[in-house]
C-alpha cells in the first residue's frame, strides 16, 4: 500500500517534492563495453525525510499523509 499526500494550506493532491533515504539491493550488468543496466532492483529499506508543496511551499504540520486507495475528498 502506497502513500498518498495531501497540502492543509492549499488543498494540492498532485504536486510534491520529496526528499527521502533509500537502502536497496540490485543487480549491477555492465556491459563489455562498460555500459551499466541495473537489473531487479529492491528497496530494502526507505525514509521520506521532508515532504514540500510545489503549490505553496508549505511542509511539515500542513503535510496530511493517507493510504493511496482512499477515496480523495474534494
């Protein structure tokens, strides 16, 4: 299950910038000619650190979080 975000001070649904950590697992295929593909990539592990309206600049407190599947309230 996703998450999806919501801005208190404007009412954005769509636009965000976020800043986060990610620890991951994945397979590394260079090719001969020293092209890199990554290859089944997981996330082990992942923390979002700051979450920014692109609307307004508000972050923090006035971030709301909800589950992506919920029903979005206009």
């Amino acid at each position: 299950m996703g998450i999806r975000y919501r801005c208190s001070a404007c009412g954005n649904l769509t636009r965000f910038d976020v800043v986060a950590s990610r620890r991951t697992r994945a397979f590394h295929h260079f090719s001969v000619g020293g092209e890199l593909t990554v290859e089944d990539e997981a996330v082990l592990d992942e923390r979002v650190e700051e979450v920014t309206c692109r609307w307004c600049g508000a972050s923090g407190d006035a971030i709301d979080t909800m589950p992506a599947e919920a029903p979005v309230e206009t």
